[in-house]
C-alpha cells in the first residue's frame, strides 16, 4: 500500500483553456497517508471521475505530478502503478466460475496455490459470495456480478491502493447498507489505501476516514464525517451533506454588526439550560449573546435541520408540511419567504400549530458570508 | 379514483402477480414499495393497460377500463431510464402529448410553458435533450407526463438513475407538484424512506403479492407482518425468535423482559421479536432494557450512526442518530425501546404491535402528513 501524492495538479479537455470553465480539475494539493480510506464526493460533473483517473493513469494530467510513496507516476501507465479499480458496472469472466474469477488477479501474478484459496475464500466470505463459487458468472444477476468485481478488487495485498467508482450503483439498495459497511470492516483489517468516488454522501460517510467534497471542479472541503457535519466549510457543503441539507437563511448586518434575519436577531437557544424536549419543559429562551460578523459580503446563517428546536422565545414560524419518515419526522417551516426544514424524533410532542417559534442550537449555528464559513 | 378487483397477472405456470385488490384515491402519492423483481412494473403496466390482466376488473372513476387500450386512457407514465425524443428541443418534447391530443397552438403554448415554469425547466426550453444534464433530462420527462391532464400519473423509480441530492430535491418537490392536478398518482421504490417521504400511501409487495396497504405511517408502524415490517425497515429490522415463559419473554439467556399486555393470554410460547435498529440506542438507560453485544462494526452515514453487533450468536444492528465511536471488538450496551418492539407468530403475522398513540399529532391540523389542501 502507499502514500498518495498530487502536487499543483489540474486538467482541463479543452485544448487552449482560457476561462475557469475551462478546467475539469482546478489547481490542487492533496496529501493522503498509506492505509487511509478516502471518498471524493460531489454531483455528475464536478471533476471527481477525473480526479480518480488521473491518479490510476488513464489520464494525464495538463498540470501537476502524481507520487505514490514519493515516486514521481506521472508519466506511468496504467498497469505500472499496481493499482486494483473497481468501476461502475461488473466487469467479469462470464464462461468462468465465481472462484476463478476472484483467483484471477492473484494466479496471474504466480501467488501460490493455499495462498490463492485462502484469499479467494476470505474475500467471497466478507461480500457473501460463499455458496456461489463454483457457480459460472455467466447467469448471474447484476449485483452479484458486481460483488465478483468488488472481490477482484479487494483480492491483492501487495497493490498501491485500491480505486472505486461508484461501485454500488447496481446493488440493490437492501443490499447497501450491508456492502458499505463490509468495505469499512474490510478497509479496518487490512488497512488497505483507498479511494472511493461516489456522488452519495452516506456511501462516502460510511466508507471514508477522511472526505473530499468537491463542487465545479473544486475542492470544497476535506474533512472527517464529523467535521462535515458539524462544520461546513462552504454553504454547498452544508446542503450537500445531511439528509435534508443544512437550511440557509439570508442575513443583514443591523447596528452593532449584529446579525439579523428579516429584522429580528438569530435566536440562539441558551446553552446554560437543558435543551428543550417538549414546549415548557426548558427555559429556552433568547441568550444574551448575539451572532456578529464584520467585514463584507452577502451573509447567510446556516443551520442543520437537527439542530433546530422548539421554543418559547425565537423566530415565530408556520407549519407548512410535515412528513413521516419513520424514526424521525421532518417539518417544513415558513419563516415569511424563508423555507425552515427541521428534524424532530417520532416520539416528541409538537406545540399547538399556531404558535410556533423557533430558536438554534448556537453550537451548531454558523455564519457565512458570499458562501465560506465565517469563524 | 383507481381500483383493482382481485387484479392477477400469470405467463404461462408462473402468477406474477396475486390477485391483488387495491383503491387508489386522487390528491396523495401512492407508493409500490418492494424489492427488485417484488412485481412493482407489472403492477403499474397492469393499471395502465400495457399489460392486460390474466384475471380481475380495473375500474377507474366507476367505469370498467379493463382491456381497453392504453390510449384512450389518459394515462402518464415516467420511467427510470430519461425517455424523450431525441431530435425534438425540450418545448416541443413537453408540447408532443399536446399536438397529439389537436390541441391549439396558444393553449399548448401556454401548457408548456405553465408546466415548464412549475419544473424550473425555463432556461433549456430551446436546447435538445443530449445537452442537459440527467436532472433536467428527468424533469423534462416530468414535465411531458404533467402537460397533459391524465387521469392517471404513474412513476417507475423516477428518481433512480439521479444524483442522491437531486433526487431528495425532486422527492421534495414532487407532492406539491401533484396537489391539486385532481390526478391519481401511483410511484415505485426500492427505498422505505422514499416511500415514506412522499407522505401519502404504501402498498408494501413482496414476490408478486400486496402484503398491505394503507398510510405510510400506518404500515411503517402497524404492519400486519414480519415481511411488511422488513419491507419498511432499513437497516433491516432485528428479528429474534423468543420464548414466553415464568412470565417473561425470552430472547436469549441473558436478555428478557415482562410479558407485555397483548401477549398475556397467548397459548403458544414460541414466537418472534421485532426491533427496529432505530429503537436501540448505544450505552446505558435506566428506562431501557439492555442487550449487550461485541461490536462488529461501526459505521457514521451523514447525521446516524449504525453499530453492527453481536449478542449470543445472534446479529444485531442499531442506528441511531449522531456520530457515536465504538471500536470493532468492543463490548457494549444498548438499550432496548420495548415499548415500539413488535411481536409475530411463527407463520409471520403480527401479534401485537406498539401502540398507535406512540406518537403524538397533538396540536397539528388535521390532513398534516398528507399533501396540504391548496
């Protein structure tokens, strides 16, 4: 396995590109660590697929070098990087068997025969492949022949790092849950490098220690799921990640550089009291403390919909829709013009519907100005 | 309103549909929820008249429809692969059902652009489908199915081949699309949370049978099976077979509890437990009952955790929300929400289930939870 290096790195498809439009992949830096497992998130066109190409060599970089444990790769091909990559869609040995189809990628490289079967059988047990072994791959359904790539995949010890591309697209969505964390367990016991592409964020939450978010061929943000969550970088982050996205409220700067949402102070939730559970049970209320920023740009207060509550004094709002999602139930909240989601446990108790107000968590609650954070 | 009277559909030996019987009212999302290869296209081609049942009557607004072609139905259909004419611009796409049906030039002209305005597709009315993106290609999908005033509007895993982002923001979208077109609207899912979000009803269906139908909340809630219970959990439902005996339910040597209320007077010790991974939370509670477990993996996805254990042999999950850390190998406590656990016999039909009044709609308008009247 090794450390995973790009320095100065950018791509443009265009020939003479001028504009920032230009460029698939703006100009980044990245350092990953050897056994680390890593996602690049963002939606269709965002630049991660050329992100992932250019580090197994099916592209060349306009600008920038490659290193695998301080080796310069850049100008090696494909198969000189000793990568394993796992794509899309299976790619598998239709006339061989199951067996023979993991065994491949190892018996090609003259591993030993216990060795082969001992590999073989530990991959098809963690992807549940056991029983289908002498089975031929031809026949098979679709997911099952995707488990074969991702066992192909996660067959060799001894490659530089191991490459996903959307690889769950085709497993049935009762399947995923079960394969996400399978590749977790399996990245824990052989610490393999890893890099996985994918545009759903519980895929790369699940799978990743450490996230990329990138956006129009940017990097937006690297951190941990936790990082992610609690603090985003950029706005596009906190929509991005958190099912529904962060809300994102327009903010003016009133006297004092105090910050205001149509008029009214951000209402914070006083910490020093228990968090509200049900209307009346806490002393929630507006803190003395107020959110401010200086400096200029167009402002935002953003706000997960988890860390929105109920309480006495706050931000007075109308319920809009209310949705069921089993464990939990998410409201949607008007505000004026000011779409509010918040997220409540199925147990908790609503205030009466018409009198309605709300104040944020401020542990959670950040500032942006023209879209990146404000510390 | 949309019905199906003991509607089956077989090819040759093989019934791929059971007779399944079904009213499907406008002004709410239905949703056919179930595994690939459940029956959910059959079922729609079938309501559509695509496909012709092999036994039963559709009836649609009290008139028998069955047999009758699919285009004298005024019925809509959008699938999961982006389906529009590749050589027509998105306004003539959107206008095709419109030319079709003779209308105006000025009425279609003001339909295109009405729908076109309500699925933000403004912007790409001049281009050819090949030059947007699939979210827009989708929509224009939409947009074609909505133009026309169909009767019947059905979605076969619409939102499937979309990003995850676009898909939730369309999901969202998608009931105040629908209110008010007075048509009946019927979406199949993979996924038991698309199911309940859309907030109206679920048909649960398994190997070609409708297993139950009713509100989301209900069937999530009170399923009437171990197979409706699984249909609507993700992770999958905890499922242990247990014991009643010396006034306790059994689930293993170290883990039991009292007999609740419903099962007092059951003759037949053995039955099975079901627990939702949303009704364990990690560590101790007073007012739970503990299970412990060696931890297997743990896992953070967006705003949950979900903890992957094992108690006596047996596999367990819990999903619970925010970022909890426990080591694989680890030993650990989670509590048990007994009170939301429900009971099944051995042949899978439910006992006893959590109670109704488990969630409260205090204060709420009525109808909230179903689409806004507009």
């Amino acid at each position: 396995m090794a450390a995973i290096e790009l320095q100065g790195l950018a791509h443009s498809y265009a020939a003479h590109p001028s504009t920032d439009a230009d460029w698939a992949l703006r100009e980044l830096d990245l350092r990953w660590r050897e056994g680390g497992a890593y996602a690049l998130l963002g939606p269709s066109g965002c630049g991660k697929t050329t992100l992932l190409n250019i580090i197994s060599g099916l592209l060349h970089p306009s600008r920038g070098k490659v290193f695998f444990d301080g080796r310069d790769v850049t100008p090696c091909e494909p198969r000189e990087r000793n990568i394993a990559q796992v794509f899309q869609f299976p790619v598998v040995y239709d006339t061989m068997s199951v067996y023979d189809n993991l065994a491949f990628p190892l018996r090609n490289r003259g591993v030993r025969r216990e060795e082969v079967d001992a590999r073989v059988r530990a991959v098809a047990g963690a992807l549940g492949l056991q029983s289908s072994l002498d089975n031929r791959a031809r026949g098979l359904t679709a997911d099952a022949k995707q488990k074969i790539s991702l066992g192909r995949g996660l067959v060799r010890t001894d490659v530089a790092a191991i490459l996903f591309d959307e690889p769950l697209t085709v497993i049935d969505p009762h399947l995923k849950w079960r394969l996400r964390s399978e590749l977790k367990a399996l990245h824990q016991k052989h610490g393999f490098t890893m890099i996985y592409v994918t545009h759903d964020q519980t895929e790369a939450l699940t799978f990743a220690d450490e996230v990329v978010v990138m956006n129009e061929g940017r990097v937006v943000q690297i951190g941990t799921p936790a990082q992610l969550f609690d603090r985003p970088q950029h706005v596009f982050v906190g929509h991005f990640i958190g099912s529904p996205g962060m809300n994102l409220l327009p903010a003016e700067r009133g006297p004092d550089s105090e910050l205001r949402i149509e008029g009214r102070r951000v209402p914070l939730l006083d910490r020093a009291q228990p968090l509200p559970t049900a209307p009346g049970s806490g002393g929630a209320s507006q803190t003395a403390g107020s959110m401010r920023a200086v400096g200029a740009g167009s402002l935002q207060i953003g706000v997960r919909p988890e860390h929105v509550r109920f309480a006495d004094v706050g931000l007075p709002v109308q319920l809009d829709r209310m949705v069921d999602a089993g464990h939990v139930r998410i409201l949607d909240l008007l505000h004026g013009a000011h779409r509010i989601k918040m997220v409540v446990p199925e147990e908790q108790v609503l205030p009466p519907a018409t009198e309605l107000r709300i104040a944020f968590d401020p542990h959670y609650t950040h500032v942006y100005a023209d879209g990146w954070l404000v510390s | 309103m949309l019905v199906l009277e003991n509607v089956a559909f077989r090819d040759g030996n093989e019934l791929h549909i059971h007779p399944t019987s079904l009213s499907l009212v406008p002004g709410v999302v239905h949703a056919l929820l179930g595994e690939t290869l459940a029956g959910k296209t059959t079922l729609l081609r079938l309501m559509a008249g695509l496909t012709q049942p092999t036994a039963g009557r559709i009836l649609f607004d009290a008139l028998e429809v069955t047999g009758q072609a699919v285009q004298k139905r005024r019925v809509s259909m959008v699938y999961q692969q982006f389906i529009n004419y590749p050589h027509l611009s998105v306004r003539d796409n959107i206008a095709s059902p419109l030319k079709v049906a003779g209308l105006a030039a000025n009425e279609v002209q003001r339909r295109v652009n009405e729908v076109a305005a309500l699925l933000r597709l403004e912007p790409y009315l001049d281009r050819r489908p090949s030059q947007l993106s699939g979210g827009q290609q989708q929509r224009t999908a939409l947009a074609r199915a909505l133009v026309k005033d169909s009767k019947l509007v059905l979605l076969d895993e619409p939102f499937a081949n979309l990003d995850y982002k676009l898909r939730e923001a369309l999901r969202d979208e998608l009931p105040r699309l629908l209110a008010g077109r007075g048509a009946v609207v019927v979406y199949a899912t993979t996924e038991p949370s698309e199911a309940l979000q859309l907030g109206g009803s679920i048909a649960a269906l398994h190997e070609g049978r409708l297993c139950q139908f009713g509100r989301a909340s209900e069937v999530y809630r009170q399923p009437l099976d171990i197979t409706t219970a699984q249909i609507l959990s993700e992770p999958p439902m905890n499922l242990v077979r247990a014991e009643l005996r010396d006034g306790r339910i059994a689930l293993s040597s170290s883990l039991s509890w009292p007999i609740p209320e419903a099962l007092r007077h059951r003759a037949d010790p053995a039955l099975w437990v079901g627990m939702r991974p949303h009704h364990l939370s990690p560590g101790r509670h007073r007012a739970l009952v503990q299970v412990q477990g060696r931890v297997l993996i743990s896992v953070v996805s967006g705003s949950e955790s979900i903890i992957r254990f094992e108690h006596e042999q047996q596999p367990w999950v819990c999903a619970c929300p925010g970022l909890v850390r426990i080591a694989s190998g680890e030993n650990a406590q989670f509590g048990i929400d007994i009170d939301r656990a429900m009971y099944f016999g051995l042949d899978g039909k439910r006992i006893a289930t959590p109670p109704a009044a488990a969630v409260s709609q205090a204060g709420l308008p009525t109808g909230v939870g179903a689409l806004p009247a507009r």
